[in-house]
C-alpha cells in the first residue's frame, strides 16, 4: 500500500496486510505522517481526518484502488476505524470498520428483544470476530467483515445473501431451496413488522461489538453478558497458546489457608489458589473470604489479580440451595440513613428505580455487597462511561478531537438530565424506591428495625416465571430419581446406574 504525502511526490510504502496486523499502531504511524487530509467536520464542531490510500493491487502501475480510512469515535462506544475502498477501473467498491482499541479483557455478548419498528434503527458495530443469531429464524452469521450499520440493515443483508444462490439450489437441492425460501419469507415478515417481538443476539470474544442502548429500555429489552474466553478463543485472537506454567502445578507450597479438622472453610479466613486469567490465559492467584452477613446468610468474597496482563475483578458470590420461589425486596429510600444501608445485590437480581427511570438486567453489575449509595454510585460511574466516555473528552481538551464525542445534542440532553436526578438521589435530595427482583432469592437490604419489621422494607416470595427457570437452567436440572432415565438394554447397564449413583 502507499500512502500519499501531500507535501512532496515521496511516498510511504507499507505492506498491504501490515496495515490491519496492529491498528493501533499502525494508526499512530499513519497520523504521523504527512499524508493527504481530507476534512470532516462533525456536528460537535470536531474535526476528524480522512486518510487516503492507495491499495497497490497488482504491479501494474494503472490497476490500483483508493483505500479512505476514518478515525472516529461511536456514541455510547468507542474509537473504531472505517474504512472505505473503490477501484475507478472495474468499479469495486467494499467498506468495513474495525476497532481502533485493544481486545478486551472479556468477551461479550448482547440479546436485544424487537418488539416495535424504531428498534429496527438501532445502531449495530459487529467486529470480524463476532458472531450474530436471529435467534427466531435460527440463523447465525459466523465471523466475518467488520461493520457498522442497524438491526435493519443486518437483517435485510442477511436474507439478500440468502437469495444469492436460490436459483442454483433449486435446481440442485429443492428440499434446501424450500426451506431457506420459508425462512427467507419469514425475515421479510420481520422486516415489515408482522413478527414481533424477535430477537437479535451477537457474540464477540474479542469484546468489540455492540448493540446501542436507550435510556427507555425496560429490563430484559437489552441483555449484556461479558464472559471469559477459552483457550481456543484466545488463540483465535493471537493472545497466545496458553498458559506458559500449568496453574495447578504452579507454587503448591503457598499457603492456601487453614480448613478444619472436617475440610470445612473457616469464615474471614482468607484463601488463595491457583487460578486462569480469564484476560490472557496465564497463571494467577484468586483470593476469597467467607463472610457471614447478619440475619441472612453466608456469602463468598472473591478477588483476582494477574500480574502479567493487570486483570482485577472482585465479585460477592452466594450460596446455599435455590429456594423454591424468588423474592421481591421494596426499599423506601427517606433520608440519609436509608443511602448508608447494606445491600447485596446478587449477580442473578435485576435493580429498578422507577422515579429515576432506571433498569439494571441481571448479570450486568456482577455481585455486590455495598450500601445503597454505593450502588448506585457505580451504577451511575459505568453508565457515563459507556455514554460520555472520560477518556474521550481529556483527549479533546488535550487537542485530540478524533475522541469528540458526536452524540446528538438532544440524546446528550436527556442523558444529562439523567445523570443530573441519579446524582441528586445518591445526595438525598429526593426519596425514591429500589426495587430488587431476584428469581434465586439471594439478594439483601438491611433491616435497621430488627428484631421488628422495617416499615421500609417490602419483602415478596413470587414464583418463577418459565423464562426465569430455562436461564438458571433449572429446568432440566434433576436430583432425585436421575439413574431411571438411563436407557436400558446395553451390557453395561448396571455399572453405567452404579457410576449415577455414586455421582
């Protein structure tokens, strides 16, 4: 590839797959030069810069493309790189967009439920590690070029590729050219509105896809998942082969804590053992603290830190078995006292405030055991992280205005408002109501009236819905009677019901 210099007829050549190998640096090294700049003004008054380039696709001097990449930043995401390609010789055009970060420490995964036509319009980044599923129509787009467009766009590409070879198989495979006729039909049945709700699910181990959220949504409107990779998948991303020292081999002389005569875990013990950083694959250490919380149950503190990549993350696990129904805790927030109580939230409890218009989805904070001014202020801290982005605006003053945010002013509006009436309630301000659902009932509020009732507290058993109990995986889960449904008639039979048993 050669990239143009406006200055002088000399050019820089690059190989053409260097300049995708490492986008950030090849990012900084291209910024560094003195390449042709094209202006693009936004509508934040930022400037970001088109870079020209020319794709040298053969050695013939006469068969070459224009290759036109932008640095910007997405709304509510961050820095990506759009690139744009156009040969004026055959007329081929192409475009994508890659990311201009890091791979992230975790992978993640989003399920958005259409269930009227502005979702169609929501904005979609899918990295060309990610994988995306309409899960209704059982259909799933495996890895491939990165793009930025909507749910729409996706969808109505995803049933015109599915036309392309129709005429073909038809000929060769009707039972094949029936079926995906039937779903073809059914994707346009979506498209015009005649199927919902659907959903629209997207898997990125490299944690760079995104679907864009709205300040209305409900809980279970959108879901975000972030999970760890396998070895495998960090292959895939070239982070390496694993760990370079087997973690279960590693250090066994290091004190692990003392147990009891019983092998039981002593409670504010602190234990550390040999553990996978789920952000590199290399040897690290967890440590976790039992913790007895008064008046409801024991729960597990665990922390881990890997030195070789700086992953952290703590989290509060609960334990005990599941209880037959969920429970519903209402909490009145008066006054300063109420802001200064213990909760627990649990990974499996989703959090509403309806005064300040705010829904959490289960899974998205993690566990946390805290006070209810804690809660919310790190509710607060990564939904502005995720909206403004601090990093972004130090760049901006520091003269950078490739990070300007570009949010639509009357978006920016709302969400400020927004985050005005959440900060007012962590001050007291105003009283509003917390309301904890948890299907698993491993959820907490302090009572400060005990061994009486809290007059504001609310506390409601409810039974689990189906979807609840298919999420949980309680459904399929069977601990009485589970060697009957081994199948009979094979000559090891009677050691397969013994293994069973002694499971």
């Amino acid at each position: 590839m050669i990239i143009h210099s406006s200055e002088n007829e000399n050019s820089v050549v690059l190989k053409s797959n260097d300049l995708f190998d490492d986008l950030g640096k090849q990012t900084k090294f291209i910024a560094a030069t003195k390449e042709k700049n094209e202006e693009v003004g936004s509508n934040t008054g930022g400037t970001n810069y088109v870079r020209e380039v020319t794709d040298e696709s053969s050695d013939e001097e006469s068969q070459r493309g224009v290759t036109r990449l932008l640095l910007t930043r997405i709304p509510f995401f961050r820095e990506v790189i759009l690139s744009s390609f156009f040969c004026s010789h055959c007329s081929f055009k192409n475009s994508e967009i890659q990311s201009a970060g890091e791979i992230q420490q975790k992978g993640c995964r989003y399920e958005l439920r259409l269930l009227n036509m502005s979702d169609f319009s929501r904005q979609v980044v899918k990295s060309d590690t990610c994988t995306v599923k309409f899960i209704e129509l059982d259909i799933e787009i495996p890895p491939g070029r990165g793009q930025l467009t909507n749910v729409e766009g996706l969808l109505r590409m995803t049933l015109e590729d599915l036309e392309l070879k129709q005429p073909e198989r038809k000929e060769q495979t009707p039972e094949i050219w029936a079926k995906i006729r039937e779903l073809i039909a059914k994707g346009y049945k979506m498209l015009d509105g005649a199927s919902f709700p659907f959903r629209l699910a997207i898997n990125d181990p490299a944690g760079n896809s995104w679907i864009e959220p709205d300040h209305n949504d409900g809980v279970g409107k959108l879901l975000k998942f972030e999970f760890a990779r396998t070895v495998e998948q960090n292959e895939m991303l070239g982070l390496g082969g694993g760990n370079e020292e087997d973690p279960l081999n590693a250090d066994r002389n290091q004190k692990l804590g003392s147990l009891t005569e019983n092998n039981d875990i002593i409670p504010d013990e602190v234990y550390s053992f040999p553990a996978t950083c789920p952000g590199c694959t290399k040897y690290c250490v967890t440590h976790m603290k039992m913790v007895e919380i008064p008046h409801f149950k024991q729960v597990v503190i665990m922390s881990t830190v890997c030195d070789q990549c700086g992953y952290r993350s703590n989290e509060v696990k609960t334990g005990g078995e599941i209880p037959e129904k969920g429970k519903k805790i209402t909490l009145k927030v008066m006054n300063s006292t109420d802001l200064a109580r213990d909760i627990l939230k649990a990974e499996s409890c989703a959090l509403e405030c309806p005064e300040l218009n705010l829904s959490v989805n289960p899974g998205t904070l993690g566990g946390r055991f805290t006070t209810v001014e804690g809660l919310l202020t790190q509710v607060r801290d990564d939904l502005h992280q995720n909206v403004f982005d601090v990093e972004a605006f130090e760049n901006s003053a520091n003269g950078c205005d490739i990070g300007r945010d570009s949010i639509d002013p009357q978006v920016k509006s709302t969400w400020k408002n927004f985050f005005d009436q959440i900060d007012e309630a962590i001050k007291g301000q105003f009283q509003f109501t917390i309301i904890l659902t948890d299907p698993l009932a491993s959820s907490y509020v302090q009572n400060l009236c005990l061994p009486d009732e809290d007059p504001h507290i609310k506390i409601e058993e409810y039974e689990r819905t189906t979807e609840e109990e298919d999420d949980l995986g309680l459904t399929d889960m069977r601990t009485e009677n589970y060697a009957s449904d081994i199948p009979l008639g094979t000559e090891n039979t009677e050691m397969v019901v013994e293994k069973a048993h002694d499971i």
